[in-house]
C-alpha cells in the first residue's frame, strides 16, 4: 500500500483522473466515499493481479496535485505478473 502524491504540469482533477484510472488496463477503482470503501491490500490485493486505486482526492496544497491510495500484491504484481507481461509485449511486437 502507498500513499501516493501527483503533480502535474496542467491542472487533473480527481475525476478526470478517476475516469483516466477506470479505463487503464490492469488498475481497479474503488473509491467510493462510504466507510470501508476504499482497497486495502488484505480484502481487495492478495492474490489479485490488479493495482487498486482508491481515495483519488483533489490535493488541497497543491493547485496541480493529486492523492491517491493505491494497493497492490506485491508478488503477484511486481513481481510474477509484470515478468510475463514485459515477455508477452516483446514476443508480440519484437520477436
């Protein structure tokens, strides 16, 4: 799990960057403004491929910033799952 802070050159508001985070391919939304309904890495992340993304918030210090809750499996993702995904990528488009 990180806390994670974004800067950006031209201003990305929370739900641009939740519409952006929704559609990208291996990440999970959840953020929904409720107790418990962000991703925490034992209910959503172990044993799961995807990085989770929750509490996508407008940075109140920052004009251009971001925060972001974000939760992973870091064996499955970081390590095992990102392997064969580097591999597929260069078998499909240079091999």
């Amino acid at each position: 799990s990180e806390a994670v802070h974004i800067e950006t050159r031209n201003k990305l508001t929370a739900a641009q960057a939740t519409e952006l985070l929704s559609a990208a391919a291996g990440v999970s939304v959840l953020d929904e403004r409720v107790d418990g309904g962000y991703a925490t890495a034992v209910t959503e992340s172990a044993g799961e491929d995807p990085t989770f993304v929750s509490r996508i918030r407008d940075d109140i210090s920052h004009e251009n910033g971001l925060n972001l809750w974000v939760v992973a499996d870091n064996v499955r993702k970081g390590a095992a799952l990102n392997s064969v995904q580097i591999a597929e990528i260069l078998s499909a488009e240079y091999l």
